[in-house]
C-alpha cells in the first residue's frame, strides 16, 4: 500500500479522502463496499448523514488492516446501526 500525505484540515476532501489520501485501487475498493452497503440499505447515492457514517466505519477499518469485503462490508452496516 502505498501511503500519501495526509489532506490539510478543513479541506475540501470528498467523503473517501478524510484523514488519509488512498492510491486509485484502494478508493475503488472502498467505493465498492460503500456504495453495496448503501444498496443493501436503499439509501441514494446522494451525500447524506448515514452516507459519511459508512464512509467513515469502511475507511476505519481499511486503515486497521482489516481489508476482506465482508469486514468492509460489516463496518459500513455497524457504523450505522443495522
């Protein structure tokens, strides 16, 4: 993995890119897992509160090293709850 610097605070970083800057494969992995725990709860593709929950569960646990799609996958669903 190949490790960027991180976004100045209070930047205007999108919901994948908060704390650390991922390479191209690991955000379309992350975008995978967000956007099938989204689907698997019927929430748009729109930015929304619950969107940034998921967004934030995915990426914890992208950067603890726990990188299957199920664990992705299983933070998204925790981080809001379901």
């Amino acid at each position: 993995m190949t490790r960027y610097p991180t976004m100045p605070k209070g930047s205007a970083a999108d919901e994948i890119r908060c704390e650390v800057v991922f390479d191209p494969m690991e955000r379309a992995e992350i975008e995978r897992a967000i956007d099938a725990v989204c689907a698997e709860l019927g929430l748009d593709a729109i930015l929304d509160e619950r969107r940034s929950r998921i967004a934030r569960g995915i990426k914890s646990t992208w950067r603890d090293g726990r990188r299957l799609p199920l664990n992705l996958v299983n933070a998204g669903l925790d981080a809001v709850g379901a």
